[in-house]
C-alpha cells in the first residue's frame, strides 16, 4: 500500500434492497479499465429502505461480494460507498454571504429551513459553486445530509469484513458522474433510474446535483400487477415485461395496455418537478434532455413513450467513455451498475476523499 496515497484506487460499493455490487477500476492507456466487479442478491427484509435490518446476513453477503468478485480480486480495502436516495438529503441552496467565520452558523441556520432532519443527528457534507463575491448578497452551496444512525451501521457492517469507508455519497451524486456524457449539451439533465423498488429522479447542473427525490414506482410493482392480471408466475410476469415492454406488436398489447396506465402518473408527476426545478433553480436553466437508467431502463418502448410525453430527447445509459468494457456480458447490464461504476470512479481519484466539508 502506498504511503502516500493510502486509499487510492478504493473500490465502489453500491447497497441496495435487492443487490449488493462492487466495482474496482485502475488506469488504463485511455482512462480507465475495470478491475475487479461483483453482484451478489439480498434476502427480502435483511436491508428495506435501505435500512440494514439484518446485519449478520449483510456482512455475509458483503464477505461474499468481495471474496468471490470476477476478473481479480480487488487490491484495496478502501471504498466509496452509495448511501441509499431516499434516506439523504441533497440541494442546492442559497446562504448569505458573511465572512468565513461566521459562515457556518449562517449556513445550519439555513440548512433548517430545507432539509427535513434534526441536524444535531445528522452527518452534513457542504460544498460552495464558484467563488465568492463579496459584493453579492448570498452564496450558492450544494449540500448533502444523511442520519447518523444509517452511516453507523454501514460503518459497522463494512468494518466487520475489513472494508475501509473513505467516503459516503447520495446514489445520484455517483450516479450523475457517469450517466452524463461529457459531449452532453449545456444545461441541465435529467436522470431517471428505474429501480426494482422505487423511481430515482435526479437533475443536474454542470457536474452538481441540483435536485433529487424519490418516486414509489417500482420494476417489482410492475411485475406483480403483470403477475396478478395475467394470472403469470413472477418470473414469467418479469419475462412478458422484458420481451413485450409497451411494444404494441408483442402479446397483442397486451403488457402494454396493462402497464402504460401505471407509467402515465409517474411522466405526470416527472412533469411537474420539471417545472418547479425550472420556475425554482437559483440559476437561468432548463432541463435539456432525459437519461434513462437501472433495471428497467431497457423495457421496450419506454423511451418512446417519456420522449413524447415530457417533449424532451431520450436515451437510455451506457456504458461510461472513460471505462474499458471487460465485456458484453457486462456492457449489457451497464444501466444497473452505473451507480457502482460512478462510486468507483471517485474511488479511482488519488485524493478521493478530499471532497466537501463537514464541520457544521
């Protein structure tokens, strides 16, 4: 291990409800290539919420994920570790501008008016956008915010099979490093992720998170509403969704004319935090386009559908420039480890945990 840049090239590591997946990436010719990766199932009830609800089975699976990872085994303890979307905190906000000394209480005071937790519970990361002006009555900071107690119990659970934390981030803060294409047009962006058991929402400014929320549509709801009208197992109900999606011409339309309904609130209400963003956003921008991803980004039609509902271009998220693919096989379900992937990408900075500020 290096003395001098201890923890560098950490590993990503990203918790969810259902997966546990790990990413290591090291340099290459042209960025990046990946190291060692990983994905292991979680039981129903061991993590909800993103909460760890049964910690002896988490650090089994957590030994497992590391122990039996493809390609080599990471030569690293350290990780940048996904904190689930739901249970954060993430904005943009606006602090009056004091002298530095003072700047902190301005800030916590301010952080009350938005942010839904007991401070005093809470881990609170800040960042300023741009330099300040001394003229200027308020400064622009991106903050993030998380419960002190669920950072506990990634730490222990982590700790327990040798892993290092070097740095917790908001799923959208990692996922935003790797969903958006550098050649991407001005403005803001729009991502959707898809998950088994929520919709994500995250909009960006410049390489910053300016909004982020949590939608309870789910790819397992979708499943089991296939399941209960169509009379379907689970696994044949996940079938139909994957073959037919909102394809009219596959199964008589009959997926779709079971799930577009389901789909029609959720654009409706992507709609209206469009409008709020942009009637709202402490800077003139507009959200330009749409990027499509997790599990479900890849449902036939889906793309079609939001581009003529939101009136904005849509794609579907691939596998990141910077980082050599290892293989099809991976590069084919790139959409459901982006979040991994962004992680690691952090992780693969040499002062990847110099970042922010939490001294509040």
């Amino acid at each position: 291990m290096s003395l001098l840049h201890p923890f560098k090239h950490a590993m990503g590591i990203d918790i969810s409800d259902q997966v546990l997946r790990m990413v290591q990436l090291a340099p290459a010719r042209k960025g990046y290539r990946v190291r060692s990766v990983s994905a292991r199932p979680v039981p129903a009830e061991a993590i909800q919420e993103g909460e760890i609800r049964q910690p002896e089975v988490v650090v089994n699976i957590l030994r497992d994920l590391i122990r039996r990872s493809a390609l080599k085994h990471p030569n690293t303890r350290a990780a940048v570790v996904c904190l689930p979307e739901r249970k954060t905190f993430t904005k943009i906000i606006e602090v009056p501008n004091v002298e530095d000394a003072q700047f902190t209480v301005s800030l916590r005071n301010a952080l009350a008016e938005h942010i839904p937790l007991n401070l005093d519970e809470a881990f609170v990361d800040w960042q300023p956008i741009g330099s300040a002006d001394p003229k200027a009555k308020t400064r622009r900071v991106i903050v993030a915010v998380a419960p002190q107690l669920l950072i506990e119990s990634y730490v222990s659970a982590l700790k327990a099979v040798g892993i290092i934390p070097i740095v917790f981030e908001p799923e959208s803060a990692a996922l935003s490093r790797v969903a958006i294409p550098s050649s991407a047009a001005k403005g803001s962006h729009l991502i959707i992720d898809l998950g088994a058991t929520r919709t994500g929402l995250i909009i960006t400014e410049g390489d910053l998170v300016a909004y982020s929320s949590t939608l309870p549509l789910s790819g397992t709801g979708l499943t089991s509403i296939l399941q209960a009208k169509l009379s379907l197992t689970t696994e044949q109900a996940e079938q139909a969704k994957r073959l037919c999606g909102l394809d009219p011409r596959k199964g008589k339309g009959a997926v779709r004319e079971l799930l577009e309904p389901e789909l029609k609130p959720l654009l409706q209400r992507i709609l209206e935090i469009i409008s709020y963003y942009e009637e709202h956003a402490t800077a003139v921008l507009h959200v330009v386009d749409v990027t499509l991803v997790g599990g479900g980004a890849a449902m036939l039609g889906l793309p079609e559908l939001m581009q003529s509902t939101l009136s904005l271009p849509v794609h579907a998220g691939t596998w990141p420039a910077n980082i050599r693919v290892p293989s099809t096989q991976l590069q084919a379900v790139a959409t459901s480890y982006l979040t991994a992937l962004g992680l690691a990408l952090r992780g693969a900075s040499a002062h990847a945990w110099r970042n922010g500020n939490n001294d509040l």
